[in-house]
C-alpha cells in the first residue's frame, strides 16, 4: 500500500504542532485502517508515526506549510462556532492560540452572539507583520560585525552580514534631506504610486487593508532586458511600527492561493525587508534611512549573482527615491 507523502507531511505536522487534536488524528486513522487489511494497518502506523518523527524538525520551519494550516484550523473552527456545535471546548487550547495570534481567544457558549470576523484569517497577517517587526529590532540591536559591499553608485552605504534562518541580509544606509513624514507617505500610504517613480517596479497592488497598520500586497518587477535575474513578483505582508521618534516598515513574504504565480514571472519571497525611518539628531527635517533585506529570488541563480544584485538594488531604490523627492518639491 502506498501512502501519499503529503499526507505524512500533513498528519506530522497536525500531530506534533496542535496536541489537542491529536485523539481526532488517531480516530480517523483508526477509523481508516479498520477498512483495510490487519498488517496493512499495522505498517500504516508504523509508517505515520516514522514519518512525523522524522518530518517534526524540518516542517516546523516551513512558514507556508504554517499558515496554510493555520488558516485551516481558523476556518473550521469558524466553522463549529457559528453552527453552535457543543463539541467546541469553552477556551480554545493555547497551542493554537498561538499559531493563530491571539493568546487570550475564547469560545464564546452557543446561545450567545457570534461573530465570524472573531476568528478572521486576517490576524495571520497582523501577526506576521508583528513577528517581522521583532526580528528586524532583534537584528538591529545586535552588535554584528557587517562587511561592506561594493557599489556602482556610491549615494548610500551598503554592507552585509549572515543571520541564522536568513542567510546573508543587506543593510542599506543614507541620510536624507526629508522628513520622516514624507518618506513615511511615500513608502507606506502611496505606496501603489512606486512605479511612477521606480523604474524596477512594473506593479503594486493592495490586495488587503488589515486594520491601519497592515497592508498585504503585490509586487511585480519591471522587465528588463539583459536581466540576469528575469521578471519577479511577490506577494508580502507590509506592517508599520513606532518605537519612540522612529518609524519601521518591515515587509514579509505571505501566501493568497487566489492569487497564483503571474505568466513570465517567478514568484519570490521576501524573507524579511525593514526601513527605518528616524529624524536625524539635531535637524528633523533630514532622515537618517536604514534599509535591512534578505530575499529568496527563486529560480536557478547562482548566489553570487544574488550578492551582487541585492545591494545594488537598493542602491538604485535609493537613487529613484532621492530623485522623485528632489523633483515633487520643486514648484
């Protein structure tokens, strides 16, 4: 008999990742082994639970695989919610809690007033934003010792340094003679507007408004010939933050399945991109930018093709900034 392996790669991470469900995992099991023959049972567990053994360690680490099921787990208990079933626990358990972002989520009894949007999936995003935000912070209070890279266009700063989970992340670093309030609308509430200003950009769309803060959007990179990297476009959770007088911009690779790769492009992922936006000391009316980056391109591109176009991408994002600034303020 053989078993599909996304079944095993599902049933492992159901079991090791959600423990309050694991008696409903072992009755369907149970239930779909009592059709089939003693020793075809027998190797069908023995199977299942060689496998999540051995998947446990790596698909805890695949954040796709995460929110797809996350976003599984939300609907069906959206699901027994609103039907008032009365096998609903009164307090969902913690585990999944977590997975869904809200530690103090409750079930409300089934004779009381139930909303659907209670369980939204867009809290997946809230949280991806939030949990990017962290990371970045993590990474910028770190005393790290970065190596700097060279660029074409000496406008901006960039070095470089390795992160466990990352790889290697580019910091981009320049003082702009704006405030932090413009930027702050160009980069985040304009942002749709980028490819009137960014030649690398073809499109920007915002697919969803989640609250004030979170935005989740769509990105394709403009053809260009010669290109070695080829057309992109990516999908991303963009989130704001506010530590004291800075503001932070950090981005995130997400998954809409209604929303598939577009034709010609590769779809990447941007594992974690931050700005930092902060008056410089002294004078509010300048900027001092800090831009962190770490992508996955996809695709067959040797990575140190990827270690050159990275930093000189930024550093030409940088360039088409400073210009559509320099010219939206003249009169």
């Amino acid at each position: 008999m053989r078993v599909p392996p996304v079944a095993f790669a599902s049933l492992a991470w159901s079991y090791h990742q959600v423990p309050s469900f694991r008696p409903a995992i072992k009755a369907r099991r149970d239930a779909v082994c009592s059709q089939r023959q003693p020793g075809s049972c027998a190797m069908l567990r023995a199977t299942v639970k060689l496998c999540c053994g051995i998947a446990h360690d790596h698909l805890r680490r695949l954040p796709g695989l995460k929110i797809t099921a996350v976003a599984e787990i939300q609907k069906d208990v959206r699901g027994l919610v609103v039907r008032g079933s009365c096998h609903l626990p009164s307090k969902i358990p913690r585990s999944v809690q977590r997975l869904m972002g809200k530690e103090t989520a409750t079930c409300p009894e089934p004779d009381g007033d139930v909303s659907p949007s209670q369980f939204s999936s867009v809290d997946i995003y809230i949280t991806q934003g939030e949990t990017a935000l962290e990371r970045a912070l993590s990474i910028l209070q770190q005393h790290t010792s970065w190596q700097a890279e060279v660029i074409l266009d000496a406008g901006a700063a960039v070095s470089s340094a390795a992160f466990p989970g990352l790889g290697k992340v580019f910091r981009a670093e320049v003082v702009l003679a704006v405030p932090v309030a413009r930027l702050h609308q160009e980069l985040f509430e304009r942002i749709e507007q980028m490819p009137q200003w960014n030649p690398a950009v073809s499109q920007v769309k915002v697919l969803q408004r989640v609250g004030t803060d979170t935005l989740v959007t769509h990105e394709v990179t403009a053809p260009s010939p010669g290109n070695v990297v080829g057309q992109r476009d990516f999908v991303s959770v963009r989130h704001r933050g506010r530590r004291d007088t800075a503001v932070y911009l950090v981005g995130t690779a997400t998954h809409i399945e209604l929303l598939p790769s577009q034709e010609g492009c590769i779809r990447a992922e941007s594992r974690l991109s931050c700005i930092v936006l902060q008056p410089l000391a002294g004078d509010p009316s300048h900027t001092r930018f800090t831009w962190l980056l770490s992508m996955d391109l996809k695709g067959w591109i040797p990575t140190s093709v990827i270690n050159r176009v990275l930093p000189q991408s930024q550093a030409d994002f940088i360039k088409h900034l400073c210009r559509h600034l320099s010219t939206a303020a003249c009169p």
